[in-house]
C-alpha cells in the first residue's frame, strides 16, 4: 500500500489526509497565542489502520453506529451482515469504508497525488491555499452483507477556520447508506498517552443542540427510545464540564463506560451549530455543523491499547472524543420509514462543517 498523503492549508489551518479509509489524519490549529498544535488523533503509520477497530478519522460505514443482531430486512428480503460488536454490526463491519483504500480526485487542479512511502504517514504531501480533495471508492454488491453496488465520494474543502466535509452516495439497488466521519478530537493538542503524559479531554466544555438522547442497552444498542436531557447525567445543552458528566454514576456505570450515545438534534437555522466543543485552557473552540438529525458523541472510553499515535505512544482511554453525525442508530429496526434507506439511483448526500476559533 502506497503511504499517499495530501495536505490542505489556509492561513488558519492545516489539514492532512490519506486515502485510506479518506481518513483526517492532522488537523493543525493555533491557540489563542497563536501557537499550532494537531487537535485530532491518528495514527503514527497510517497503515496500522488495517488491523485497528477504533476508526480514527475515517470515513465509516456503509451504516454508521450499530444495527441490531446483524441483520435487517428490505423490501421483504432478509439480510444477514457481518456482527464485529458483540452481537451487533458497526461502522459496516469487520471490512468497512474505513479499510477500503480510496482513489483521489483532485478537485483544485493543482492538487494531485504524492508517494510519500520513504516518509513518516502523512509527514508532507502536496498543498494549496483554500485547496480541496475528493476520494472516491466503491463498495460491490454483497460486501459485509449489504445489497447492491455503492459508489462513494468524500469531498474535504479547507476554506479559512472551516473544514466543509461533503459525503455523496449512490447504489444499483435498494441498500442502507449512513456514513460519518469519525474524528477525535483534543483541543489541548496533548492527548493522554499510555504512559499517562499527556490531557484527557475531562476538562473540555462541550455543549450539544439537543433536547432528548438515545439510551443504550449493555451492548451499546439503541431501540430508538428517547429520554429527555432535561436533569440527565446527558444534559449538554449549556456548556457543561465533560468531566462533571463522566463522574456521573450513569456514565461511570454503564455498559458503555463513557458517553457513546446519540443525541437528537433540535431544529434550528443552518447557521446555528450542533456541537460545540472548546478547551479553556488553550482557547480553542470547535463548533460542527451538519444536515443530518442526530450526532452520535463517543468519550473514547476503549481508545487504549491501540497501536502508536503520532505521539509515538498508544493513546490512553478519553485522550479525545468523537462526534459522528448521522441518521438515527439502528433505524432499520424501529422507524415506520427509516432514512438509512437509499432507493437504487438516488443520490445520498451530508455535509458537516468544521468550524475552528479561539476564545
């Protein structure tokens, strides 16, 4: 496998992908003292992805999150998917999107692919101001248990603070189609390393657009059950201490040790944000916004004994923490009309905005 890697820069920002799984491997940001630090954790060789489950900044799918005993039906027709979660299949199984080694399009003229195989994952790679990149790939019919032929494209567009990632899909048959990025982040730019150097992300302040949250059974599963954040251990609707929610007896309880739940997003005007995540200490502060109804927040809570980071030490549990915006969890199973749902020859389409400044 070619270690090929393209860079983006603004004067704000500087971000790194690869191929393989169109996967953020760094995102460089400046503090409020204009100092830069990589805000997101990746891999020290991108290829170990290969043979990690913890999706660090790939795309994933074909359905993100979980779908209940590996299985669904469709147009009356039984479906029988890979189950690499205990009893249930995620992030499209044991060979998803973020296995799968991704052509590159270039979508500025200037931007074109590099070899950079003699060179750390990611170390150097073209660049150009406001630049972008699409990464495409295809996932044949029968792959991990789905139906028809899916064709996928990623477009990341750096503009300025803002990092536009644009997913489209499209199948020759009736198929499930619920991809996310799955990024972590650590606004501290020092996440917490195995030999304990390093920040969790306790000390973030997170606040999410949403009123209600999905619980989860043992096994991390939603039934498509709603509770209300309202005098939740899950209340985020106000900048809340991450770590005053993990301390919570729910979180510290659960199955899932953490947060990795959904969260239902209120409706609101395009330009209101669904996530905002921001560390006080360094000032920087991320805000996302999306199209789709629900993101799903996951604290790391299993992130260590993973390979090397880009630290040069695997990373501890809680040394950053993903959002995933998405579809529902688990829809297939519950909703009268579920929009994971994609007809053969319409086009899906999500964009989500990653927006960066310092307070």
């Amino acid at each position: 496998m070619k270690d090929t890697c393209i860079t983006l820069r603004s004067n704000q920002l500087t971000v790194r992908l690869s191929p393989l799984g169109a996967r953020i491997m760094s995102i460089e940001a400046p503090d409020r003292s204009g100092h830069r630090d990589d805000i997101v954790l990746s891999y020290a060789d991108v290829r170990d992805a290969l043979n990690c489950d913890r999706m660090l900044g790939a795309c994933v799918g074909r359905v993100a999150n979980r779908i209940a005993g590996g299985w669904f039906t469709l147009n009356g027709q039984e479906f029988r998917l890979a189950r690499n979660n205990g009893p249930n299949h995620l992030h499209g199984g044991r060979r998803g999107f973020d296995k799968k080694i991704f052509r590159i399009l270039p979508t500025d003229p200037d931007l074109s692919e590099t070899d950079d195989s003699s060179e750390p994952a990611c170390s150097s790679g073209p660049h150009r101001k406001g630049a972008a990149v699409t990464f495409t790939t295809t996932s044949p019919d029968g792959e991990e248990g789905y139906p028809g032929t899916v064709t996928l494209q990623v477009t990341y567009r750096l503009e300025g603070s803002c990092l536009r990632i644009l997913i489209t899909g499209r199948s020759d048959r009736d198929t499930l189609l619920n991809p996310t990025v799955h990024t972590y982040f650590n606004l501290t730019g020092h996440p917490l390393l195995a030999d304990g150097t390093g920040t969790d992300i306790g000390g973030h302040m997170l606040q999410i657009r949403a009123d209600t949250w999905y619980p989860v059974d043992q096994n991390g599963l939603t039934t498509g059950a709603l509770l209300q954040t309202e005098n939740s251990p899950l209340n985020f609707r106000m900048p809340t201490h991450l770590q005053s929610a993990l301390n919570d007896d729910y979180c510290s309880h659960c199955g899932t040790r953490g947060i990795d739940h959904s969260f239902r997003l209120t409706e609101a005007p395009a330009d209101t944000p669904a996530v905002i995540l921001s560390d006080p200490v360094s000032g920087r502060r991320l805000r996302i916004f999306t199209d789709r109804p629900a993101v799903h927040v996951y604290t790391g809570n299993y992130l260590s004994g993973g390979p090397r980071s880009r630290q040069g030490l695997p990373y501890s549990n809680r040394a950053g923490i993903a959002f995933e915006p998405q579809f529902p969890p688990n829809e297939i199973h519950y909703a009268a009309h579920p929009a994971t749902i994609l007809r053969a020859g319409e086009t899906f389409r999500t964009e989500t905005v990653y927006a960066f400044d310092t307070e």
